[in-house]
C-alpha cells in the first residue's frame, strides 16, 4: 500500500493523454501532472537542455513526495529516461515510446509509419526500436514539426491544425501504410482529425493506455497501490497557469482548476 501520488510530466498539455488513461485504469490514485509548458517545444531543444529540464523537474515531483514518475512525454523519454534513471535511482520511471512493436505486428502491407516531433523522428533511440522490433518492416518516420504548439495554444481543432496535419500527411497517402503510431503525447488530442485525413484503411495506435497499463504493472510489482477512497489531482505548470487551465478543461473536458504556477 502507497498512497503517495504519481507523478506525471510533459513538455505541456499532451501528456493529459496519459493522465487521462492512467486516471481511468486507476481511479484510486492520487496524480500530480507537471507541465512545462514555459519551455514547450521540447522537439527543438538539445540533449542538454532537455536533461537540465528534466531533471529539474524529477527533483520538483520527488519533493511533492511522488512513488513513480511518468515521463509522459516521447521526446524526453527518448533523450532524457537513462539520465533520469541514472540520477534518481531510488525512483521508478515510465516512459513513453513510439509502439514500433505494436505497428509492426498489426500491419499487413509492411510499411507503417510513426508520427512524431522531429527530435523524436531523427532519434537514434527510434533506430534502435525500429532495428529491434520492425526490421523487416519500411518504417516511415514523420517528424509534425508545429503540431504540439497548435495543441498548446488551444487550436488543435482550427483550420489551420487540419491544414498542417493535411500537409504532414501527405506522404502517407500513396505509401501503401496500413498503420500509424502516435509518437508525441500531444496527438492522440488530434486522434480523429487524423483518422478522418487517414481514411478508413488506415489504423492509428495510441500508446496511452499501454502506459497506463505499465504503471499498474509497476505499482502491482512494488504492492504500492493507494488505498485511499479519495485520489486528489494536481497541476502545475511553468508556463501561464490559467491558459493551462483553460485548455486542459478543454482537451479533457474536465474541470482543471488551482493550476500551480512553478519556477523551475
Ligand atoms: N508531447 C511531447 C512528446 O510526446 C513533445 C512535444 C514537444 O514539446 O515538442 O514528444
């Protein structure tokens, strides 16, 4: 039994995806979500910076006392996990990752694609993956570069949002691509005008649940589940702390209330 909180972070409001599903498959446990959004787009900063803000923000969640973090973001876990581990051995992290696996055991053409932050597409971390799960496979790696600043600003369902996702798409379109995995944490807000411009042949993989799932697992692993009958939900942000609320209520539809404004 642990009745301490998870704790969860993202470059800003994408990682709300994994919230949500860690909320639903857990709904005793308690949640603090840490968004950074005073330095969102993660995609274009350096290994460097990318470690310094993590780590920084590990060491915040580990002072609100937290029994696991979820590095709910693909960019940070890619570039970021092993350094976090590395320096904060004594707490467990979840990461999460493009489902290359998934995608390579779904399709039945042979070419899938991921869609991702540039970073993440050019990560010598998603070769591994691709090398490891999906060898035989033609892995089309999509870098959405100006997707997750859409979501962030509240416009992930503006005209201008359909034309930019028409315009990453469209190598999709004659590429014989069976299946798509969402590689950012931002996207799966932008599932079904993604499936809409996809068409229906076309399936799209959305790795929240799977995380979830592996939180679970953890927690059961270490018997640290919350006991309690009442989880509390948490949020704080580096960035302007009612335009993460507004836009958090909105994506989740769900009221975000008390966001906390944190200097890293
Ligand atoms: N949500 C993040 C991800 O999963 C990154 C978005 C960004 O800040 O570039 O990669």
């Amino acid at each position: 039994m642990d009745d301490r909180p998870i704790g969860l972070f993202d470059s800003g409001v994408g990682g709300l995806t994994i919230w949500r599903a860690t909320k639903r498959l857990l709904p005793k446990e308690s949640l603090i979500f840490f968004a950074d959004s005073g330095h969102v787009p993660y995609g274009e900063k350096s290994t460097e910076e990318l470690h310094d803000l993590t780590t920084r923000i590990v060491r915040y969640l580990i002072g609100q006392d937290v029994k696991i973090v979820v590095v709910a973001c693909n960019t940070a876990t890619v570039y970021a996990i092993d350094h976090l581990r590395k320096t904060f051995p004594d707490i467990p992290f979840v990461g999460v990752v493009p489902v290359v696996k998934t995608l390579a055991s779904r399709t039945h053409t042979g070419t899938v694609a991921v869609l991702s932050t540039p970073a993440t597409a050019e990560s010598a971390y998603l070769t591994g993956l691709i090398q490891e799960y999906a060898p035989d496979k033609r892995v089309l790696r999509i870098g959405c570069d100006g997707l997750e600043d859409l979501v962030e600003a509240g416009e992930g369902r503006s005209r201008q949002a359909t034309a930019l996702l028409e315009r990453h798409l469209t190598p999709l379109r004659d590429s014989n691509v069976d299946a798509v995995g969402l590689g950012c944490t931002h996207y799966p807000f932008l599932r079904h005008r993604i499936k809409r411009i996809l068409g229906p042949g076309i399936s799209v993989f959305d790795p929240s649940r799977p995380v979830a799932r592996r939180v679970r697992e953890l927690l059961a692993e270490r018997d640290a589940f919350a006991q309690h009958g009442k989880p509390f939900y948490r949020f704080y942000t580096t960035g302007d702390a009612t335009h993460f609320g507004e836009v958090a209520s909105d994506l989740l539809r769900y009221p975000v209330r008390d966001v906390g404004h944190v200097e890293l």
